[in-house]
C-alpha cells in the first residue's frame, strides 16, 4: 500500500478541520443571523418604497 498516493483531498480535509476548531461559531451564527435580518429589511423596506412610488 502506497502512504503517498492519497492525492490533496487528505490534505484539504485535514487543514479544513483544523481551521473549524479555531472558528468561534457563536459569533458567526451571529453574522449570519444579522445579515439575513439586514436583508428582509432591505428587501421589505425596498418593496414598501417602490409601492408609495406608483
């Protein structure tokens, strides 16, 4: 069994999992949750403006 022939997959999955340990998921969760919200905002506040428009 050749140990060399794995290809970039072990090397990619391995440096992907040591990257998510030093990722504080309390504030990402955070950022995504503030930019959903910032965009239905957007959106809504977008659909109301043109509305009054016509």
């Amino acid at each position: 069994m050749n140990s060399h022939g794995g290809g970039w997959f072990p090397v990619l999955g391995g440096s992907c999992c040591s990257i998510m340990g030093l990722i504080p998921w309390h504030n990402l969760l955070q950022t995504v949750v503030l930019a959903i919200v910032g965009t239905l905002v957007s959106y809504l506040l977008t659909r109301l403006l043109q509305g009054r428009k016509k």
